[in-house]
C-alpha cells in the first residue's frame, strides 16, 4: 500500500516536471523569435 502511494507520488511529481520544464521550453523559445523579431525591425528602422 505504502510503496503504491510512492510510487503515485513520484509519478505525479515527474509528470508535472516535466510538464513545466517542457512549457518553460517552449516560452523561451517563443521569447528568443519574438526578440529576432524585434531586432529585425529594429535593424531595419536604422
């Protein structure tokens, strides 16, 4: 019973990390184009 609820636990706490690590993943990558965009533009105004 008791390594049942660990191994839930773990299960849980692994899937929700790699749940973070996978969105922390893809802002960074959403952050790093949206400054290529904006230096873009800005290398264009001047």
């Amino acid at each position: 019973m008791v390594v049942r609820i660990i191994t839930i636990i773990a299960a849980v706490t692994a899937t929700g990390f790699f749940t973070l690590a996978a969105l922390w993943f893809i802002g960074f990558l959403k952050v790093r184009q949206a400054w290529a965009w904006l230096f873009e533009d800005w290398d264009r105004r001047f």
